[in-house]
C-alpha cells in the first residue's frame, strides 16, 4: 500500500509514520518537513519505504512532474495539516482557510489527478481528512467552542474547518467510484502517560480524549480497511485504535 501522509512533522502524523513503518508492507509518502524523530532513517527496509517531501507553504500545491509521478498510483492519504481553533487567535481568517481548506483540496485534487486512470479504476482512493469536534458543518449554525476559546477567530476557523468537511466530501460524492472520504473528529488528543485538560473535561462533557496512539491506529485502520462509518468521532477512533492495537500483538 501507498500511502501519503500530509503535514507529517506534526504530533499525530509522527505517530502515524512511527506506526505504519512497523507494519509489514507499505509504501510512505511524506507531505512537509520529514518528522525529526524518524528521519533520517537507519538504512534497511524501513527507510526505503520512506520518502519525504518539503514545500514552501505558500507554493504547497504548485507541484513540479516529478513530485506527480512520485505520487502517481497513491491508494490513500492522511491529511493532518490545519490551524486548529484555540491556535487562531490573532490570525487572520484568509490565512487560516488557505491552510485550512484552500491547501487540503488543491491536494486531493492533486492527488486524484497523479493516481492516474489505470489505478482509479482498481480500488477507491481513500482519503481521512483529520478535523475535530468543534469544526461545524452547517454553516448557518454558530459553532459550539469552549468559554476559554470563544473568541471570533476561533469560532470562524471552525466555521472554515466545517466547511472544508462539507468539500472534502462533496469531492468524493462526484467521483464516488474513484475516492472515498473520511472526516476524523477527535476531541484533544493525548500523548501516552499525560494528564491533560481533555481527560479533566471528559467527565464534565461527556467527550473522551484521545490518545496519540489510539487515533493513529485507527485512522491507518480505517485507510487501509475501508472506512467503518463517517464521521469518526471520539469514542469511534478509541474503539478501532484499541482493537487495532490489539489485533496488531496477536
């Protein structure tokens, strides 16, 4: 399996490449700066199935033949890159949609285009865009942010990251023989042994937190197996990421 991990030098798509180069076969195509934990790779097996990509954010999708053909025949994606609503604070709201949904469509788009016909035809090209709780859909609606978060800033960038949701997915509806999607909505997600504000709030919202290497099973459950059900929230990414990880000890 071929797969593109886009924004990988961050929290969760380190976890993803850590767990996907454990598993037997596969083929992995970074999206940004190669994560510092993993790369440079020891030589062997491993490192051959890793390739890493950089692009100046502002030229992200203006790619030259090479990096299309490099991508060419591509069976799934990770999309990771995102400015998250407590991060937007000061930011101005254009800058968060062209990262936010201006980047991740030119490079599905960009991606279904370098899969090429032959490939399309075989299997759907599966595409889990990560997003999260508060990103809200109806874009008529005011979405729900926490009373620490709640600034303007934040409540449009979940507004934007809804709206790349509703995208993502109408891509997919129009060509629904070639691509299949996904939306990943994580509540804040943790690293292994960390008590975070996310675990304090689970017994005060009823949301679960999520643990790094929960979700990230999951997700390369869910890319390689064939999407369960759509969207993947919380309490989804806990259930497949455990029963993965136990399926992956047996």
């Amino acid at each position: 399996m071929k797969l593109i991990v886009a924004g990988a030098s961050g929290f969760v798509a380190t976890e993803v490449i850590r767990q996907s180069l454990t598993m037997p076969k596969g083929y992995l195509r970074n999206r940004g700066r190669p994560p510092p934990c993993l790369y440079p790779l020891e030589p062997g097996p491993r490192r051959r199935r890793f390739q890493a990509t950089q692009r100046r954010p502002r030229r992200l999708w203006q790619l030259p033949r090479r990096s299309d053909e490099q991508f060419a025949g591509a069976d799934a994606c990770i999309w990771t890159v995102a400015i998250i609503p407590s991060k937007s604070r000061g930011l101005d709201l254009g800058e968060v949609c062209r990262v936010c949904q201006d980047c991740t469509l030119a490079g599905l788009q960009a991606m279904f285009e370098a899969r090429g016909e032959g490939v399309r035809g075989a299997t759907p090209f599966r595409f889990m865009y990560v997003s999260g709780t508060l990103a809200e859909r109806d874009q008529n609606k005011t979405p729900t942010i926490l009373e620490r978060q709640k600034t303007a800033e934040a409540e449009d960038a979940a507004t934007c990251r809804g709206e790349t949701e509703n995208r993502v997915l109408a891509f997919a509806a129009e060509h629904k023989e070639a691509v299949e999607a996904c939306v990943s909505k994580p509540w804040l997600i943790t690293a292994p042994g960390q008590i975070s504000t996310a675990t304090v709030l689970e017994y005060l919202i009823s949301l679960p937190d999520v643990g790094i290497t929960e979700i990230s099973a999951a997700m390369l459950h869910q890319v390689i197996n064939g999407f369960e059900k759509e969207p993947l929230e919380s309490d989804d990414l806990v259930r497949i990421g455990r029963q993965a990880l136990r399926d992956s000890v047996e």
